[in-house]
C-alpha cells in the first residue's frame, strides 16, 4: 500500500489549506487512517485520526480548527485546516493500517503501517 500526501503550501495565518492523503495499490483495505505532524527537532505529534467507520480524534491543539474526513469510494483521507496559526508549520504526514484500530491505538504513531511522504505546510504572519 503507498499513501501519497499533497496539498501543502505557504499560506497566512488565518487562511485556510486542505490535504489529501490517496491510498493505492496493495489488496488490503487502509482501514485506520490519521494525520501526524513534525517539526525539526522534535517529536512527531498527533493531528487527527479516523477510523473505518467515520469515528475522529483530534489533537487539543486542532480542535474546532481542523476536520479530517475520508472518501472510502476514492480511498482518500483529507485534512481541512481552517484559522491556520503559525504554529501549524510543520511537515505533515498521512499514515494508515488496514487494521481497525481502537482509538488509543489510532492515537500512537507507531500503530500504523504505511505512511506518506509528508507535505510541508508553512504558516506565515
């Protein structure tokens, strides 16, 4: 399975930006799906993550701001970052498993097996 994210950019703090995540190849299903961001030099942390079913967590950070969604029909995840902040600059990463992860399980980065190249958003004053 290969995950392909896109839809990163230079943006101003307040717009707006959508990411997408397409999933391909492989026979299996990517049933759990979530976004991850990192900064250089530190940790990579949650974003969002959704299950099969349509079931989301949110990061505290994000809450109110971004809304992940899923297309199973196209096999795509989005991202929709509104009030972006600077703090949102960071390489974003779309990972997945085909398995039906629990939501702490969703949560922890090291649960998923595939996972896209990154997309680099940059939030600027």
């Amino acid at each position: 399975v290969q995950l392909q994210a896109s839809g990163g950019g230079l943006v101003q703090a307040g717009d707006s930006l959508r990411l997408s995540c397409a999933a391909s190849g492989g026979v299996f299903i990517v049933n759990s799906m979530g976004w991850y961001r990192q900064v250089p030099g530190k940790q990579r942390e949650l974003v969002a993550t959704i299950s099969a079913r349509g079931i989301t967590s949110y990061a505290d950070s994000v809450k109110g701001r971004f809304t992940i969604s899923r297309d199973n029909a196209k096999n795509t995840m989005y991202l929709q970052m509104n009030s972006l902040k600077l703090e949102d600059t960071a390489v974003y990463y779309c990972a997945g498993d085909s398995r039906n992860l629990i939501t702490s399980s969703r949560t922890d980065w090291r649960s998923y097996a595939y996972w896209g190249q990154g997309t680099l958003v940059t939030v600027s004053s």
